[in-house]
C-alpha cells in the first residue's frame, strides 16, 4: 500500500492577518554561499530566510514573501518578540566575525538595495534592521562592515544626521545613564537586553567608528546625538505611513 508523505518544509504561515513591516539583514556566517544555501534550504536545520544574496549579488529566493521564515530567533523590537511573523529576512553572504569578516562587495550592496525597493514596493516597510538590532545579547551580523549609510543614502533605511538642537540636548543627557537607557528603549531596542549589548549593537549600525576605537559599549555624546536623531526620524516615518 502506498503512503502518501507531506513534504517537509523549513517555513510556515504568518498568523492570520499579520503582514510583514521590517526587513531584517543578517550575514551568513558561514564558509561558503553553497554551505549557506543548503542551511537555509533544509528543513532539519529549523532556519530559513526569504532571500540570500551571493558575493556576486546573485539572489536566490528561497521562502515566499508571504510566508514566516525562521532566520530572527529569539528576537525583539519596539513592542514586538515575534520577528519572524512581521519580517523579511535577507541573509547576505559573509564568513562573518568567526571565520573571517570582511566588507561586503558592491555588487552585494547593490543587489541589497535593488531587493529592499522591490520588498517596500509590495509591503508596507517601516524598519530596516539588522540581526544584531533585535537580538544584541546574541548575534552582530550584519556587522560594522556592513554600509548602513550607503544604503540609508540610497533611501533604505534611517541614517543619523543630528541636528544642533539634538547635539546641544546630548551634551546634557549623555551623563544621564536612566534617561540614556529610556532613549534606547523608545528607538526600540530590548530594555531586558543588557545594556551594554544594546550600545555595542547600536554602534554597530549607527556608529561604526567606534570599533576601531574599542569603545563600543560605551555611551559617547555622539551616541546620544545619533540615537535622538533616529528618534526623531522614526516619528516622522510611522506618522506620516
């Protein structure tokens, strides 16, 4: 007698009328794009991503849009501890801080930008985040190497420009470590989250300079500065979607 076997799948519905408003950038981590892709494609390993874009900026699609893929794990933004239900994962090739980090190519950028335009042209997108933003105790990828600035410039993603008003206010906050850490909390990240983590995965996206100065768990004036500038941004964007 023939048994039928159900296919074996590495994603899963969204919960009923929950649409995806983020897109999450992750890199692979990984020695190879063929290793990563066979990762990512198999069921056994309970991880997945939409997409995966090779050194070259080859993009495979690998988990329909629509779906819940499993790439954010345990995981938190602005109110929300399901990820995967309300984001796109992108995973970018990379052997990551493990293996060997290095910047990403050109090409990859391009091909990044080109797929978060086609993403926003067809979901309402609020957030573009990396896994290091919704999960600072434990991961860093995308990474500081990752050009967040050049994509921002490209109109994916928030940049921190300050304004003087925003420079002049974090000269005072800066030595306010309470409300330095309520200013984290409303941009989004975990407040359960140990704040040095939180500092060190904010400076990964928005100040990467600091990693050459090896202070990056540490709240500069700068810091603040950047941090009151995407508050403002992200006010701006959520009120006028």
């Amino acid at each position: 007698m023939f048994h039928w076997k159900k296919k074996l799948l590495n994603y899963e519905d969204r919960p009923k009328g929950v649409k995806p408003y983020m897109i999450l950038l992750h890199y692979t981590g990984m020695q190879s794009m063929e290793e990563a892709k066979d990762r990512l494609s198999d069921p056994e390993s309970k991880v997945s991503a939409h997409y995966l874009i090779d050194e070259d900026g080859t993009v495979f699609d690998l988990v329909p849009e629509d779906k819940r893929a499993w790439h954010a794990g345990v995981s938190y933004w602005s109110g929300e501890s399901d990820i995967n239900s309300v984001s796109i994962g992108m995973e970018i090739v990379n052997e990551g801080h493990e293996f060997g980090y290095e910047p990403f190519s050109l090409a990859q950028m391009k091909a990044v930008l080109k797929l978060c335009r086609e993403i926003k042209g067809r979901n309402d997108i609020t957030h573009v985040l990396g896994h290091s933003d919704v999960a600072p105790e434990r991961k860093q990828d995308p990474g500081e190497l990752f050009d967040w600035q050049w994509l921002s410039e490209h109109g994916i993603g928030l940049w921190p420009e300050p304004t003087d008003e925003e420079k002049t206010q974090a000269k005072d906050l800066v030595r306010k470590d309470f409300e330095v850490k309520k200013l984290f909390d409303l941009y989004g990240y975990n407040k359960a989250a140990a704040h040095i983590d939180v500092v060190t995965a904010f400076h990964r996206h928005y100040l990467p300079q600091t990693f050459l100065a090896e202070t990056q768990g540490v709240v500069h004036m700068e810091t603040v500065a950047r941090l009151l500038s995407l508050i403002r941004q992200q006010t701006i964007l959520i009120e006028n979607d």
